[in-house]
C-alpha cells in the first residue's frame, strides 16, 4: 500500500467511515460524531474534507472508488475490491 497524508479533520472522518464501513453515514452524525457539533444544512465543510480526501485517495465524486455519495442520504465507504 501507499502512505497518505491526512490531517487530524480527514483522519477523523476516515476512521468514523471505516467503523461504519459498507453503512450510509449521514452528515448529522458526521456532524455530531466527527466534529462534535449539530449540522446547520447548508454548511459545506463535510463536502471540503470530503474532497480533500478523495483527492488523496486518488478518486473523484464522479468516478468514487471508496467514498460514495449516496444522494439525498450520506456517504458510505466501500472495499473498491
């Protein structure tokens, strides 16, 4: 494997999503879980780390390869395999 480099926020929010993997995670308890706050709606910061890590991970919202967006519901982490 390939070492990423990830920041604490990032390394949270994958490790949160690894506990839950192949489950739906919605951004209220990313919110309540991760960054220990409730979500306000229409904050983009879960969508920013979520890029940044994908962007690290070496994939895209459009072509995800571990991350998925469930649309309307949260994202899930899956084994690309």
């Amino acid at each position: 494997g390939e070492t990423v480099s990830l920041n604490r926020k990032e390394f949270d929010l994958l490790a949160y999503l690894a506990s839950r993997a192949g489950e739906v995670v919605s951004r209220q308890e990313l919110y309540a879980e991760v960054w220990r706050q409730p979500y306000g709606g229409a904050d983009k910061t879960i969508d920013v780390h979520l890029s940044w890590l994908r962007r690290k991970l070496g994939e895209t919202a459009a072509e995800p390869r571990y991350l998925h967006t469930v649309r309307g519901v949260g994202i899930k982490l899956v084994d690309p395999q």
